[in-house]
C-alpha cells in the first residue's frame, strides 16, 4: 500500500474546517472550480496560480476561516510534493538520458527495420507505449514527431495512419500508467496500490490503444488525409553522435522500474507476510522511488556510456533534465492543496454521501467528475489531481483492487475530449500542419476514444476481478 506522510494522514482525520451543510459546500465546489477554469481559459493565469487562488476561494466560499484554508492548502501541497516530486525528477532524469543519448532513436529505427506496410501502425504505437513509460506526453510528442514525418514522407504514407496511433501510446501511458504524474498523483490521493495499479493499468491500457492507435487511425486517414509537412522534419538528437547506445541495453533500461514495480506487486500477493525477509527486500527495490533510483543510475552506464558522454556532460544533461519540471512540480503540488482544501472542507465525505444516496457506481462518478473537469480546465494532470481529492473518501471501504480501478477511472476520464484549451491540442496542430477542424476530428476524437474504451474496461474489470 501506498503510505502518504504523517501530515496528509493528520489532515485526513480531523475535524473538517467548517461546517457548511451540502448544499453550502456544494456551492463551494463549483465556485471553487469555476474560479480555475476561468482564470486559466479566460485570463490565461498558470495553472498554479490559477489552483493556489481557487484552493482559496473553494475556502471562503464553504464558510472556513482564512487561515485554516491557507494551512490546508499548505499542507496538501507539501505532502503531495513530498509523495511524488522526487518520483517526477528522477523520471525527468531518465527521458533526458534516454532521449540525449539516441537510446530512443535506436529503440524507434530497430522497430521501424522489422516493420512495413500495414504493420507500420502497430510498429508506432508499440514505440510510442515504450518510449512514453518514463518521459512526459509533451517531451514523447517532440520525440516521435520527427519519426512519424519521415516513416509519413519515406513510405508515402498517409500522416494521420502513423501519428494517430504514436500519439495514442504516448497519451495512454500519460494518463494510465505510472511513473506518469497523474496517475502518481492518484495512487497517492487514494492509498492505491502502486504495482497493483501499474499492472492493471497496463491491462486496461493494451486493448485502448489498439482502439484509440492503429484501429481509428484507419478512419482518421479517411477523414483528414494531409501530407507530411517538410518545415516540421526536425533534426533527431541522435544525428549529433558518433555512437549511441545499443537497442537491448536501452530497452531494458527503459523497462527496469517496471519489472520492479510489478515484481513488488507479484510477492506482495504471492508471501503476503510483511515480516518476510524476501517481500521485505522486493518491498523496498520495488519501491517507486529505488525503482526509478535504479533505473537512473543503470542509464549512466547503458546509455550515457555508449554515447559517450563524459562525466561532466552527464552532470549537465540532469540539470538540464531537471530544469523543465519546475511547472509541473508546482502545478502537481498545487493540485495536492487543491484537494486537501476540499477534504478538510468535507466535500469528499459529501461526495461520499451523495453517491450512495444516488446510486452512482464509484468508479462512473470519479470518470464523471475527472471529465467534467478536464473539459473545463483542458488539463489532464489538474482534472486527475482535483478528481482524486473528490473520490478520495470513496476508496475507504474498497479492496486494493477496486482502489487501484478507482485511479485508472481517474486517469481515463483526465483524456476526455482536448479541444482549444489544452497545449496538447496546440502541439499536435502545428507539428502536423493541421487546421483547428481537422485537429478536432483525428486528436480530439482519438482522446475521447482513450477516454470511453479505457473507462468501459475499468468497469468490466471491476465486475470481473
């Protein structure tokens, strides 16, 4: 299980900070949420800005004191921090390593020698999903852009039957699949289990992206068929080396946390005795934190070796790892804040008390409410985090794999529908030369594909499992 700190644990037990009746706090729900998506949509304020004052509002509106929102939020945002910043360093860390080195060119150019013709959809969306497990969906897209043009331009291919589906791995594993923020953020809200969470996570997220990936690209070839814009061909890193690492090297770097993580899981439920010294071991080497610590530490030798990199340009490529996560760090930890304010509140124990008097299955609410906030905010790692503060309470009386479920349901309602008020629609736009409507058509409809597959196999899971 997943142990949040001592203060998030405090925070969860006492007493709520006001004691506004529902409707009250309801009221403060919406004005709180209401309050962010206005100043992120209309005013155009950074989403940590836009959280910090919302936590706030959310505050004042349910009727508790000042200072007592100001302490809650504070401490949502310092335990959240402190539960995954380090988890979200260290995979920085990693893509920078795996992306510098011409790791992930080779992993791309091996994949593409033993791929053609109509297996081409498949060989991207298998890239895509492996590539994506430790790098961000934005840092994966200016990756794989450059690949996809030239297999596009090289093959003469239509665009939309190589991007959709490299897109689709990238945007699954963003919002399914741990070391990913969002789903980080969720394990951690909820007391998830991370390995149990992973695994599932990668159950639920093959058959979606066969969907989402190589199955609807097929349709949005025939909806949008554009050519591969030559001004976006990019330079690939790999191009500036003499050498770069080799292709089973590189993957099992890559795969490293992974294994880890799911052998944890894997002895966790096979000894199930936390006094045995062998899931004690696996306990600890199958934490995130070693799991990504690890995996680092092998890429100094399996990746920047073979480049190689010196040890003083090793040293530069972390910092420079490291130095683009300021934002998400801070919108991540703001999130926390946003959702302790709204537990300290006690808007989660009114959504706990609402969903059993409607009759609203768990795992549908959470979809619903992380839906209705990402088409509001247009940011999946906000609607993720601020969804999770909500359900939290729901996940008390939950088996580890319901809990588990309950995060994926998060994840997969955070994919709903991007349209004009998130980056991710504005990056697939001008990498592909697309118009607003034909973005619409192929990357908004392949998101809300991702969204309704993924959170239709949470449901089926949980009447199975």
């Amino acid at each position: 299980m997943t142990r949040l700190s001592v203060e998030m644990l405090a925070a969860d037990t006492v007493e709520p900070i006001t004691s506004a009746g529902h409707a009250q706090l309801g009221i403060a729900v919406l004005a709180g949420i209401a309050v962010i998506v206005l100043l992120i949509t209309k005013f155009k304020l950074h989403a940590f800005l836009a959280l910090t004052i919302g936590s706030l509002a959310l505050g004042a509106f349910a009727g508790a004191p000042l200072d007592k929102a100001i302490a809650s939020f504070t401490t949502g945002l310092g335990s959240t921090v402190a539960g995954v910043g380090v988890l979200i360093a260290l995979g920085a860390i990693l893509g920078k390593m795996l992306a510098d080195s011409g790791g992930a060119d080779q992993i791309v150019d091996t994949i593409l020698a033993k791929a053609g013709g109509r297996s081409m959809p498949w060989a991207m969306v298998l890239i895509a999903s492996v590539i994506g497990l430790p790098l961000f969906f934005e840092v994966g897209v200016v990756l794989l852009i450059p690949v996809v043009l030239m297999v596009a331009k090289r093959g003469n291919y239509s665009l939309m039957r190589i991007g959709i589906p490299a897109l689709a791995g990238l945007s699954v594993m963003h919002g399914l699949v741990p070391p990913h923020p969002g789903p980080l953020v969720a394990i951690d809200a909820v007391q998830a289990n991370l390995g149990v969470t992973l695994a599932l996570g990668v159950l639920v997220a093959v058959p979606t992206v066969v969907i989402a990936g190589p199955l609807f690209s097929r349709v949005a070839a025939r909806w949008v068929d554009v050519p591969a814009p030559e001004r976006m061909i990019p330079q690939r890193p790999s191009e500036e080396l003499d050498r770069r690492p080799g292709f089973g090297a590189t993957l099992a770097t890559i795969l490293l946390p992974v294994v880890l993580m799911l052998a944890k899981a894997l002895v966790d439920i096979v000894v199930d005795d936390p006094e045995n010294t062998v899931q004690r071991v696996f306990d600890v080497i199958g934490s995130p934190l070693i799991a990504l610590l690890a995996a680092v530490l092998v890429g100094f030798f399996t990746l920047g070796r073979p480049a190689g990199f010196s040890r003083e340009r090793m040293s530069r490529l972390v910092e420079k790892g490291l130095a683009p996560i300021a934002g998400i760090l801070l919108i991540v930890g703001a999130g926390g804040g946003f959702k302790q304010t709204l537990i300290d509140s006690g808007v989660g124990q009114m959504v706990l008390e609402i969903s059993e008097d409607w009759s609203i299955p768990a795992l549908l609410l959470a979809w619903l409410i992380a839906v209705a906030i990402r088409l509001a905010t247009g940011s999946a790692t906000v609607a993720t985090v601020s969804a999770a503060g909500l359900v939290a309470p729901l996940a008390a009386d939950m088996s580890t794999t319901h809990t588990a479920l309950l995060v994926l349901a998060i994840g997969a309602g955070s994919l709903f529908f991007s349209h004009v008020n998130d980056a991710g629609f504005w990056l697939v736009k001008e990498y592909f030369g697309l118009s607003v409507g034909q973005t619409v058509k192929t990357w908004s409809v392949m998101e809300t594909i991702i969204s309704v597959v993924a959170g239709g196999v949470v449901l089926l899971l949980s009447l199975i499992l």
